[in-house]
C-alpha cells in the first residue's frame, strides 16, 4: 500500500487537501471525492463558484508520498501537509 496527498489546489491558511493509504493514485482519488463534495455542500451560500472555480474544485490529483506504508518514513519538512 502507498500513501498519497490528494488536493484539488485550493488554499486557504492551508490546503483543502486528504490523505488516502491505497495501491494507486486512482483509487486515493475515488476514495476523498466524497470528502470534497461534502465540504462543498457545507460551504457558506455567500461563496458563489463560478464555473471555472467549480471545475478546478472537482479536479483533485494525487500526490504519492510514500510507496511502502509498511516500512517506517517520514516526509520532508514543508508548511500544511505537503508542498510542491
């Protein structure tokens, strides 16, 4: 199993970000959607998305950290979770 940082690129003071443990990318994507669309529903009606903002809002991509969680690891120093 790996771990792997998925975000959409919204900041805010940090990144709207999840962390997923699974074998690919595709699959820690599939399993925070549902996270993300959560928040959205919960965000404030004063915050209107245009179309643009809610099609990179949809958008996640993620980021493999670690390609073995059954080892010990730990990540480099960054602000939030993780940096690029």
């Amino acid at each position: 199993m790996k771990l792997y940082y998925v975000t959409n690129g919204f900041q805010y003071d940090l990144p709207i970000s999840a962390l997923a443990v699974t074998e690919s990318p595709e699959r820690a994507i599939e399993l925070a959607k549902p996270l993300f669309d959560e928040l959205l529903k919960k965000k404030p009606r004063s915050t209107i998305m245009t179309k643009r903002e809610l099609k990179r809002w949809n958008t996640l991509e993620a980021t493999e950290l670690c390609p073995d969680t059954a080892v010990e690891w730990c990540s480099e120093l960054g602000e939030g979770l993780y940096e690029k």
